[in-house]
C-alpha cells in the first residue's frame, strides 16, 4: 500500500497550528465581538463577586441597627445597593449567556469553513482509501471538540478565573484563613473529575468494539441496501443471534462501568460533604471567636452552593469537556494535515502529454501505469479499448487533471476546461435542471458557441415531453421527487458533460445503460461535438470507435496497438481479434 505523497498542507506540522486556524479565523471576522463577550464575562463575574460583598456589608449594617440610629439610613443605602447589584448580575447573565450562545454558533460556522475548504483542496485520491473516508468523517466530530475547547478558554478567562480570583482576594482580605476555602471546594471536584476522565476512557476503549459490532448487525437487519439479500438468504436471525451478542457485551461493560462509577461518586460526594462541614466549622468559629463579622459568615455561608457550582462547572463541563473531546481534536488536527491536491501543468500548444507516468492507487496491490507514455494532439478524437481493469478509467481520470502521478510529468488542459461524462455518475436528488447546471454553475445559459441547458438535454437524448417543459421538477426519490430510468439517468449524465464548457471531453462508458439501437445516435452526437475540442472515448463498443481519428489499446497498463481504425483492422491484431469477435456475437 503506499501512501498519498507528503505535500504542502498549508499550515505547518504541528497541532497547534491547526487548532488556532479556526481562532484566527473568528478574531479576523468577529474581533470586536469576542472582545466585548470577554469583556461582558468580566463584568458578569465581579457582579457575582459584588454580591457577597454587598451581601455582607446588608447583614453588618442589619446588626448595627440594633446599637445606632446612623444605621437605619445606611441601610436602605445597603439594602439598594444589593438589589441594583442582584438586578445587574441577572442582566449580566443574560446577556453573558446569549453572547455565549451567539460566539457558539460563529465558532462552529468558522470550523465548518475550514473542514469544507479542506476538503475542497483534497486530493481526490485521498477519498480513495477507507482510511481517509473514515479520517473525513471524524474531522467533523474533531471539529465541535476543537469549537468547545475555545469556547471553554473564553468562558474561562472571562468569567470563571476572573470570579475565583476576587472571591479569592476578597476571601483573604476578610480573613487570611478563609482563603483556604477555594481549595477545599476545588479539591474534591478535581480528583473526582480526574478519576471519572480515566474510567471513561477505559470503557470507551472496552466497549466500541461491542457498540460497533451491534449497530453494523442491526444495520445488516434493517437497512436498504442489506434487507433484500439478508432476507432472500434467509439470514435475518442469524444476524439477530450476532446482534444480541454483542448487545449483551455492551451491557455487560456499561454494568461494570457504572457499579465502579457510583461507588467512587459515593467516595468523592463523601470527601464533598467532609470539605463543606469542614468550612461551616471555620466560619462558624472565626464567627464566635470575633475574627469575622456576621455579615461576612452570612455571605460567605449563602455563597458557598454558588461557588461549588460554578468550580463543578467549570472543572467538570468545561475542564473535562476538553479531556472528554481531546481525541476527536486530534482526529481534526489529522484531517487538517492531510496532503492537498495540486493539478498537474497546463499544456501551452493544446496537446496532451504523458512522459514517464507512475500511478498506483493509495490501496492498489500493483501499480495500473508504470513509465507511460502517450501524446494526444489538439482536436484529435481517441478512442481508448482495452479489457477490463486495464486502466482505462484510470487514465482518464490522469487526463481529467482528476488524480495526480506518483512520478513523471504531466500536461492536460487543465480541470477548467475539461468536461466528463462518467462511467460511474452521479444521481443528485434535486431538480433535474441543477442535474445538468452542476457541473458549470457560474456559466450563462445563453453563453454564444455554448451548448444551452435545453440543447444538452436534446442532444443527450432525454426525450420525455414533460420532463423537458418542466426542468425544475426534481429528480430521485430521496426527497419525493419522481424516479428515471437508468437509461434516462446516463443521458442526465451525458447532457451534463456536454454542458459544461470545455476544450477537453472525456467520455468514459457513456452509453453503458442505453440500449444499442439509440446508441448509435448518441455517437453521432459526440462524433459532431467531437470535432470543436479534444475526445477521448472509452467503450466496448467496437462499433463506436469509428468515429475516433485514432484507437489506443491498453492492456495491463500498457499501449499495445495504437492507429486508425483501417490500420488497426489491418494489423490483425488484438483490435482486429476483437472486432471480429464482437460482430460474430452480433450474428
Ligand atoms: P478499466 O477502466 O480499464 O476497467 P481501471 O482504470 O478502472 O480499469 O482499473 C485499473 C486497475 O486499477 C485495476 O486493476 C483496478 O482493480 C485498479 N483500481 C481501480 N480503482 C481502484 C481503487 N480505487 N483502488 C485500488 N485499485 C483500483
């Protein structure tokens, strides 16, 4: 198996690089916004701050009142001031909670900008292997892991440190003794996060296989593409025996899981309650002992629920979120590295050149073209005949600027100017018109020396009276819409390669699903569209290459016979063999 070679990826080699792309991204489009949200966290945590303070100083002036008249004013004043600062902390977290919501949503558009983008620049070799499919699928997940890990460092250097620092100060001014409190609050909530983190990995890499295993079998019951095949052997409950199998695994590793987690749950709610006495205990004696003011014991009593709260929170959620998503990020920095496509030179004359071409498929046992070399002319038309698996398909996809070499120089026409009508096309399930424009989205329909939307159609054959008075009905069941042939399919197919400008036409099996009779019509069309650009076509159809100027015959990833028609038919050569074998069965 060899891999894709190592190219530029555009962002260095390490995973820091890629995990501050999309940070960068959000600071140049929303630097303002992420600077008022940090700024809005401050404020929202001194105002959670201000309460105990205020809090305090309400009960202190409440028991002087019973010793001094001045008292009775004060207290309003306290009393006001800890409403506007209860008023305010509301405000404040309503809006902390809607810009975090808000910067939520910007962030995790900017990731999906950077995944698709990627994608974008891949190479389509990398879509090849299984390895890659299953790397670009997890580069989503990654991506949300990454989104919560800023989102995590934002919260907490706007909110949660800010808040923990005060509390801290204002702990230690009232009594240098009481800023232990933070620990004994932080300490339990921290091993118990730590622990749980560990556990969990552990299941995970116990349990997936299990997981894996029950969902591929229920699929192998109930999906689509399995159920006419299980059924028809007779399979189902042979499935259904696997299935309950590795269910029971699965469960048997979540009882294990959970019995060990509810008994270290019980050990740290135990050490949780112990620190919590243990600071009701101090308050209560720096209260009797003179050392605190009522007014203190009292906020920091009402306050100590909050604080747990937030410490759980912000070990626990955010904290423990980035250990939880750590994996996925790794999965994104990965995909984020992966070699990117670059096309291969523009040909300045307009002829096509391949010198000295390598090509092995990423998960190919064998290379399909070792030292290759072909030359097609400006406006030449070049059939290309050969067994299967002998790299037809392969080489059109060189020749399409599709797939790179591994070795050797290349020179197309450039993806720009290429069209194709693939062997193995697409049905897009959306309206037949979007069909055809897909593949020139940006070109005007009544560009001059172009084919329009309507001639495509016409000249692929698709001759259904209503499908072409109504081009926006949509096509393919998916969505409801109405179902085509596959002979219909392959001329959508075709009309959407004649469509698209081009200096270069590939067409590669472009009548597999036509049946022979409308066939020659389709020839006709591409023999007459053949004589304004380059063609290279690819078919079984011995009787098509005759419109070719030139007939090239690969075997096993070589040009063994390469001529005109009358020339090749002369040589009495595989060519020759094969003509003749094909008109005998037409007998
Ligand atoms: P043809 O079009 O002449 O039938 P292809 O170009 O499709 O031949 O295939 C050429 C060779 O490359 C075959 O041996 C085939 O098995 C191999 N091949 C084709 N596609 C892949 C792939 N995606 N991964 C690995 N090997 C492939």
């Amino acid at each position: 198996m060899k891999c894709l070679k190592a190219r530029k990826n555009g962002m260095g080699n390490s995973n820091l690089n890629v995990m501050l792309l999309p940070l960068k991204l959000l600071c140049q489009k929303y630097f303002s916004y992420l600077i008022l949200f940090l700024l809005v966290g401050i404020i929202y945590s001194l105002l959670n701050t201000a309460i105990i303070m205020a809090k305090s100083s309400f009960v202190d002036e409440a028991a002087d009142l019973l010793n001094s008249v001045m008292a009775q004013k004060r207290i309003w004043f306290m009393a006001g001031f800890l409403g506007l600062v209860s008023a305010l902390e509301i405000i404040g977290n309503g809006i902390y909670n809607f810009m975090y919501v808000s910067l939520s949503l910007k962030m995790q558009g900017e990731i999906q900008k950077t995944i698709f983008q990627k994608i974008n620049r891949l190479s389509p070799l990398a879509f090849e292997t299984s390895e890659n499919l299953e790397r670009i699928k997890k580069a989503r997940e990654g991506g949300n892991g990454i989104f919560t890990m800023w989102l995590t460092v934002f919260s907490i250097i706007s909110f949660y440190l800010p808040y923990f620092i005060m509390i801290e100060i204002y702990l230690y001014r009232m009594q240098p003794v009481l800023s232990i409190f933070l620990l004994l609050i932080f300490l339990p909530v921290f091993l118990s996060q730590i622990i749980n983190h560990t556990l969990v990995s552990h299941y995970v890499d116990t349990s997936t296989p299990y997981k894996r295993k029950y969902e591929y079998y229920n699929r192998c019951i109930t999906e689509k593409r399995f159920f006419k095949e299980t059924r028809f052997w007779g399979a189902v409950p042979f499935f259904r025996s696997k299935f309950i199998a590795s269910l029971k695994g699965y469960s048997e590793e979540t009882w294990k899981i959970n019995k060990k987690s509810t008994f270290i749950h019980m050990g740290m709610e135990s050490l949780t309650i112990a620190g919590y006495f243990s600071i009701l205990y101090l308050l209560f004696r720096l209260l009797v002992d003179n050392t605190i003011t009522i007014g203190v014991f009292m906020a920091v009593f009402t306050s100590i629920k909050r604080m747990y709260d937030l410490m759980n929170e912000m070990i626990v959620r955010h904290i423990g979120g980035i250990l939880r998503n750590y994996g996925s990020v790794k999965k994104y920095c990965t995909f984020m590295k992966m070699p990117e496509y670059y096309e291969a030179a523009v040909s300045m004359d307009g002829d096509i050149t391949l010198s000295h071409i390598d090509f092995t498929y990423p998960e190919g046992q064998k290379a399909v073209f070792r030292d290759f070399n072909l030359r097609i002319k400006k406006n030449e038309t070049v059939a290309i005949i050969g067994a299967n698996g002998s790299g037809k398909s392969t080489l059109a996809k060189l020749l399409a600027s599709i797939y790179e070499t591994d070795s050797g120089e290349i020179k197309t026409l450039g993806r720009e100017k290429t069209s194709m009508v693939f062997q193995n096309f697409q049905k897009y399930d959306m309206s037949l018109k979007d069909n055809i424009r897909i593949s020139d989205l940006y070109r005007d329909d009544n560009d001059e020396g172009q084919l329009s939307l309507m001639d495509s159609l016409d000249m692929a054959g698709l001759n259904s009276r209503y499908l072409l008075d109504n081009l926006e009905t949509e096509v393919g069941r998916k969505f409801g819409g109405i179902d085509l042939s596959g002979g219909e399919w392959q001329r959508v197919a075709i009309a959407r390669g004649i469509y698209r400008k081009h200096d270069l036409l590939i067409l590669d099996e472009p009548t597999a699903a036509i049946n022979p009779m409308e066939e020659d019509r389709i020839f006709c069309l591409f023999e007459e569209l053949s004589q304004e650009c380059t063609s290279i076509l690819i078919t079984h159809r011995m009787g098509a290459v005759k419109i070719a100027d030139r007939i090239i015959v690969l075997e096993n990833g070589r040009i063994i016979e390469d001529g005109t028609y009358q020339e090749l038919c002369k040589s009495g050569g595989r060519f020759a063999k094969m003509i003749s074998l094909q008109a005998e069965l037409y007998e």
